[in-house]
C-alpha cells in the first residue's frame, strides 16, 4: 500500500510544533537535556541542528554522538534526574528497548528511521512515518530536527543548509537527476530563500569550484569510479586522454570554469572509460545532477558544496572526532575547520584503500540473494558503512542481489546492507529483515528499507548469512 494515502504533511508540521511547545516549556522549568545522535553525517547534522537551537534558546545541554543505540542505551541508563534526553536521527527504532527504562522522565525522539515496537508513554516523538511521509526517502534526522528547530525559533531557519546537508549524507539524493525531492524540498526552499544555498544542475566532482580538475575528480568518492576515485595521477592521465586542457598558462583550471562543450566531452570520456572496464554507464549517469551550494561559505572549503559538507561530517564521525563535525556544524570555522579537511582528506585515502581492498575477489562471496563482501579484520568496522555505500553506489551487486559488507571489530562484526530501489519495490524492507535475522543469531540491527546495518557476534557469520539469504529468498519469492 502507498503511504500517499495517509500522507498528512500538516500533521508531521503541527506534531513538530508541539514538540517545539514542549521543549520550551522544559527549558523554562530549567531542564538540562542530554541530547543523543549517530556518529554519520546526518547524526551529526541533526546533533548540531538540536544543540544549536537549545544554545540560541540558552537552554543548558550536553551532546553526544554513539555509533550504536546501544551505547546510547548507555548514557540513558546512568542519566542524573535533572536531564532530559533527546534523541536524534535515532531511537524511533529500538522503542521496546526505551520501555525498559524509567517511565517517569520524557524521552524526546526526533528520528526519520521506521518505528518498531510500540512507544512507551513517557516517549514524545516525532517522525515522518507516522504521517505517511516516506522517512528514508524524503526527510532526514537533520531535517527532522530542523523543522523542532524552526518552530521553536524562527531564526533557526539559519540551520537550513545543515538540514540539507543531512539529507545528502543519507543519500536521500537518489531520484532523478541526483535531486532531494519530497519534504526535503521544502528544506531546501528555506535555505534558498533566506539566501543561504543556491540549486544548480552540473557535474557532480567533489571540489567543483576549489580544485583543479584531476584533483576533484579523484575526490569524488560517490559514485565511486574505479581507478579514478582517489587516484589523482590516474585521473590526470584521463583527463589529458580526453583532450580536456587542465591549466590556463601556470594556473589549474577548474570544472565551474568548463564550458558546456568541454563537460560535454568530459562526460563522454568518462563513458568510454567505465565502458572499456566492463562497468555499467549508469554510474556515469550519477556523476550529473543538481549542486546544492552553501553560499554563504568560503568557496575553496569543503562546506561550500553540501555533499562534500556531509562528506566532512562523514569522515569526523568515522574518526572519533564527532565533536569537531558537530562544532563545524553548529557553525565553527578557522582552526576547527582546517582540522576537519585534514581528517577528511585523511579519511580519503583511507576509504579508497579499503575499497580497493574490498573489490578483490577474495573479499568476495555470492548467495543466491547476497553479494557479500567480508573485509575479515582488514577493513576498519567504521569504514564498512561507507564501503558499502560507495560499492553499492557503482551499481557492483545488481539489481537482484543485495549487498552486505562485514568487517570484524574487537568482539563482533559490523554489517552494513545494501538494496536496490527495484528490491525495495517488490516489498524488501532491508531494516526490518536485518533486525530480525541479527536478532535471531544474538545480534542486533535495523535501518531503512534500501540502507541498514547490524551488528552480529563473531561465531555467527555463516550462520546470518545463511539465515539472511533464506529470509530474503522468502520475501521475494511471492513476487518473482
Ligand atoms: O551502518 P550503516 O550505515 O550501514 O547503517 C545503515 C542504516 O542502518 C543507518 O541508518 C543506521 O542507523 C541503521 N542501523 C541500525 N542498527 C544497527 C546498524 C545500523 O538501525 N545496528
Ligand atoms: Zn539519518
């Protein structure tokens, strides 16, 4: 069934002001509040976005960011009576889990991820699926929290292009032409009509405007292109092949500065490129699409496209340095910003690495319904999220299989799952069969319908994989 039938866009805007209602009248009880987020780029998108707002509003806060619900389970437990916890960009899925805990202080839930189980009493959330818009396609965590924001505080419309950014490190960009689209695009009004970001359609290379071309092309890491992606001599040699002139005289170009002809041409270098290693022109297909660009920001930093923003936010939450995505975020320059592009730049060749490692065929492993990657002990459990969106990202397990990146940690192993839109159209929802199947061999997970993760004990890989390969094969055998 379509949730277009209970879509009620007014009642996800009148709940969010109620929230807003609530928390005011919190902080002027002289509440303080533990706010909660994930570690990626719309956690730490939404983590900013709520500590910005209690900031403006003097409110007294601390933040914290957690790779898994368990640990936020963690700071819940322990948390002294006088703090309020809000929860961003997650808990609407693990609400049996907050059951358990004291039923006498609120729990605020701001998410975009598909409830589970039933919501104790004490818990006053808000989320799009319950009003029949499509949390994992059209509105993040970020956007979630924004909108609290902004009803709490019109001047939080400032907090826009965070917003967008969140959504664009979720990859909610995934429809026609690389756009946000849906509730989203309300977002993205905001922060075009308080002059903050400007929509243009182009070439998607990270660092459009900042970098020489060969160096932007190689720092595009979505869609990943093999060889290219983190591969500057390579890139160059590509360029130079295609014929597109890299300076003007002693100074780099960049791509802003191509005309349409030489993108043109660009493009179709790249074709013939992807064409000549076997892989499908799809991908090139993503490398065009709209640039959402912060305009207010310095245009050699990476916050001045949002997708390289979300890529920063990304890199800082992946290296234990979440505090410095959330500072940026909540709008740190200077010293804090050119920290943050070391680590990402650092990140970078990390990624690439672990990708160039994860395409190798012993990495790799196919199930009826599984293409399995496992980077064993190799690929750092916090990379394996990002190495599965980007190999998702280059189209590698097809239409029919879904993808499941591994990476042991210490004492589990971190699975990170990936669906096409065709799957999800036939009924899979990938959040809630990795949920069930990591329950059942002592695990825990969830997520969304085309992008979810779990983490499972180190004995029991096989015995998932099996477990997930048959529930799959179950779901979609009615249907094929
Ligand atoms: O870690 P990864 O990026 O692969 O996770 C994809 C999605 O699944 C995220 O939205 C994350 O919040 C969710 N997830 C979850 N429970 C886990 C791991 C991931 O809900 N144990
Ligand atoms: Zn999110």
């Amino acid at each position: 069934m379509s949730l277009d039938i209970f879509r009620d866009e007014r009642g996800f805007l009148s709940r969010a002001r109620e929230i807003a209602e609530k928390i005011r009248f919190l902080i002027d009880e002289g509440s303080k509040f533990l706010v909660i987020c994930h570690v990626d780029a719309d956690g730490l998108s939404s983590g900013a976005i709520v500590s910005a707002m209690l900031l403006r509003d003097n409110a007294r806060f601390v933040t914290r960011a957690v790779g898994e619900f368990e640990d936020a389970l963690k700071y819940l437990v322990d948390l002294p009576a006088a703090y309020i916890p809000i929860l961003v960009d997650m808990g609407s899925g693990y609400l049996n889990e907050l059951s358990k805990l004291s039923p006498s202080r609120p729990i605020i839930i701001l998410d975009h991820h598909e409830p589970m189980g039933s919501a104790p009493a004490n818990v006053i959330q808000l989320n799009p699926h319950f009003h029949g818009i499509n949390g994992s396609e059209e509105v993040s965590g970020a956007g979630v929290a924004y909108l609290v924001a902004k009803a709490l505080n019109e001047e939080n419309i400032l907090l826009s292009p965070v917003a967008v950014t969140g959504a664009l490190g979720d990859l909610q960009d995934r429809f026609d032409g690389r756009s946000l689209h849906g509730f989203n695009e309300r977002i993205v009004e905001d922060a075009v009509k308080a002059g903050l970001l400007r929509v243009e359609e182009d070439l998607l290379f990270y660092g459009r405007s900042s970098k020489p071309i060969h160096v932007a092309m190689a720092s595009t890491m979505n869609p990943f292109i093999v060889g290219i992606s983190g591969n500057e001599a390579n890139a160059y040699s590509l360029l130079t092949e295609i014929g597109i002139r890299v300076k003007d005289d002693d100074r780099w170009r960049v791509l802003s500065e191509l005309s349409e002809d030489e993108k043109k041409q660009l493009y179709n270098g790249i074709l013939k490129y992807l064409a000549s290693l076997g892989l499908p022109p799809s991908m090139a297909r993503e490398l065009v699409g709209k640039v959402y660009e912060l305009t207010m920001e310095e245009p050699w930093t990476y916050l001045r496209d949002a997708r390289e923003f979300a890529s920063l936010l990304n890199a800082c939450g992946k290296t234990g340095n979440e505090w410095l995505g959330i500072s940026i975020a909540m709008g740190g320059r200077g010293a804090l910003l050119e920290e943050a592009q070391r680590v990402l730049e650092d990140y970078r060749r990390r990624l690439a690495e672990a990708i160039e490692y994860a395409m190798r065929d012993e990495c790799r492993q196919e199930l009826k319904n599984l293409l399995v990657i496992d980077g064993g002990g190799v690929i750092d459990d916090r990379l394996i999220s990002s190495v599965a969106s980007m190999l998702s990202s280059m189209g590698l397990q097809g239409d029919k299989h879904i993808l499941v990146a591994l990476a042991q940690s210490e004492d589990s192993i971190k699975v990170s799952a990936r669906a096409s839109r065709k799957l999800v159209e036939m009924g899979l929802n990938l959040g809630k069969l990795l949920a069930e199947v990591a329950e059942l061999v002592g695990g825990r997970g969830g997520g969304h319908d085309v992008a979810a993760g779990a983490s499972i004990p180190k004995t029991r890989k096989a015995l998932f994989l099996l477990e997930l390969d048959r529930a799959v094969e179950e779901k979609l055998s009615g249907t094929r």
